[in-house]
C-alpha cells in the first residue's frame, strides 16, 4: 500500500472528556459501558449487571441559586444501583470534596415527596483520574466505602529507628495491599520502593509523636517503645511489638510499670547495668512475621479469618 494511503494517526488522551464520553456515555456503546464497570468493580458471574440505562446528567439543585452540576456519565445498573463515572485530567486539589458532593447528591436525588428511604438505592462514584490523588498509596485503584473508625481504610506506622523488622512487614503489608509509612529520625537514612518514608527532626521523642499524629483507629502501629504503643492504643489503634507480640489494654500499665522501675534501676546504681536484649535470630523474624500476617489476615478479612479458623 502506497505510503500516501495510510491514514495518519491521531494520538488522542484516552482520558479527554470528549473522546470518553463519546466512548462510554453513548446508547451506541452502552455494551462497552457495562463491560467497563463490572470489570472495574470486579463483577463477575451471578454477580455481574446485566443491563445499563443512561440518566440525566445534569444535578439541578434545590434552590435556584444553588450549584448546578454536570455529570460526565450517569447509569442505573439492571438492580437500581446508580454508577457515576467522572473523569478529570487537570489536577484537582479538592477532588475528593468534589465527588462527594457529586455522590451525595445523586444519593439524595432518588427520593420524592411521600418516599421512603427503603427506596434508596446504592450509588457507585468511579474516578478516572490522570494525576495522583493520593501519592501516600503506591496502587493505581483505590477503593472507598462510608465505614466506622474501626474499619477504616487500614495504614500501618513503624517507628523505624532501629526497627529489625522492617522489610518483614513491607513484605507482608504488600501481599495484603495495606499502606506502610515508615518514620525515621534524621540520624537514620531509608528507602523503599513500598512503603512512604517521613524523616522528623533529631529532636526528643519527635517521631514517636508525628507517628501518634498519623495514626487513626484501626491502623497499626509497629514499635518497641511502650510509650508509643501506651499512646496508640489510647487511639484505638492496633500496637504490635517487633517481636510480634500485641500490646495491649491488659498488659500496657504493667509493661510501662517495668519500664520505670528498670529505668529507675539504673539511676540507683552505675555499677550495676541490666542486661540488653538478646541478639536476634532468625527464629525471632519467623515469629514475628507468623503472628503479623496472622493480624493483618484478621483486620483485612474478618469473616475469612474466622472461616478459617473453624
């Protein structure tokens, strides 16, 4: 074929807001829009939807000064549940607030005078974004749902000065898809290609309390300092030591009673120094690591975790 023949090509942004809604937002192609959302949402099988029915676009508020908004695709699954697809190429500061409005007022919008709210239907929001909303997740989907401070999308936080145990846990963390960060003060120097790594100042308990800052309820925390763990647990929050062991209600006010007698011990006396930790061996990573995945297979998977167990 003569050179002349071949038509140019066209390099187009998959993500353009013309070119994706002509893609996906049209009945033409509305085959192709309920293949894309059940293979984003993972539906298969029984599953799956089976049908899709494009809806107005347009969110018109409740006052007529209010915020009119504009959706780039809007379907209702074969089940009544309501999928918006948003996309945004330009970076969005308040993306987050964005579609939560975007949510919530599709959500509301189900209802009509004399309703009620059994009629409300589940309402799914899927960004396609081409920047990174969220550079503390190294994944490329990020999955969200309204849930208790309990169950919350889980992190975990390693106090790393020191720790021995670090690679153990990013290998762990990364099988199970939660978040590391890890916290270092500036004496120490480190890398990873999991986890998110924050240096703090050399300063005097500096990274215990930026850790403490960070943490949430049902996140986790790594650390040998029982102070730390005393301060986590106090958040909710799930401590571990490093040689796996859990910190916990029961057992904090006596593992801080020890401490301040052991450190009341060597003030007392210069001659008499209490002896240090045992060297560690491989036995004691294999531990760690035994009862670490043995708590993260729980908190991922609550119901798995007790299926298993029976």
């Amino acid at each position: 074929m003569p050179t002349s023949d071949i038509p140019d090509i066209i390099h187009l942004n998959r993500l353009n807001d013309v070119f994706f809604k002509a893609l996906l937002g049209s009945e033409e192609r509305k085959t192709l829009t309920l293949n894309f959302i059940n293979a984003i949402l993972n539906r298969e099988g029984s599953n799956a939807f089976t049908s899709v029915t494009f809806s107005d676009k347009e969110i018109v508020p409740p006052q007529i000064d209010g915020k009119r908004s504009f959706l780039d695709v809007l379907v209702e699954m074969n089940d009544g549940t309501r999928v918006h697809v948003e996309v945004q190429v330009l970076l969005d500061e308040y993306m987050a607030n964005r579609s939560l409005y975007y949510w919530g007022r599709i959500y509301s919008r189900e209802l009509e005078k004399g309703d009620v709210y059994a009629n409300l239907r589940p309402v799914i929001t899927i960004n396609l974004l081409d920047f990174d909303q969220f550079p503390q997740y190294q994944t490329y989907i990020n999955t969200y749902h309204i849930t208790n401070d309990v169950t919350h999308h889980m992190q975990i936080f390693v106090d790393a000065d020191a720790c021995p145990v670090i690679r153990q846990i990013e290998r762990i963390a990364r099988k199970y898809k939660v978040p590391v960060t890890l916290l270092c003060d500036t004496n120490h120097v480190l890398t990873s290609d999991y986890s998110t790594v924050k240096t703090i100042g050399a300063s005097a308990d500096a990274v215990d309390f930026a850790l403490i800052n960070l943490c949430h309820a049902g996140d986790v925390v790594v650390t040998q300092d029982f102070g730390v763990a005393a301060m986590a647990l106090g958040r909710h929050a799930y401590a571990v030591h490093q040689d796996g062991w859990q910190y916990t209600d029961e057992n904090i006010d006596r593992l801080l009673m020890e401490r301040h007698l052991a450190k009341k011990t060597r003030r007392a006396s210069k001659k008499n120094h209490l002896k240090g930790a045992h060297k560690r061996t491989a036995a004691d990573d294999e531990t760690f690591c035994r009862k670490f995945e043995r708590l993260l297979q729980y908190l991922v998977n609550p119901q798995g975790f007790q299926k298993s167990m029976r």
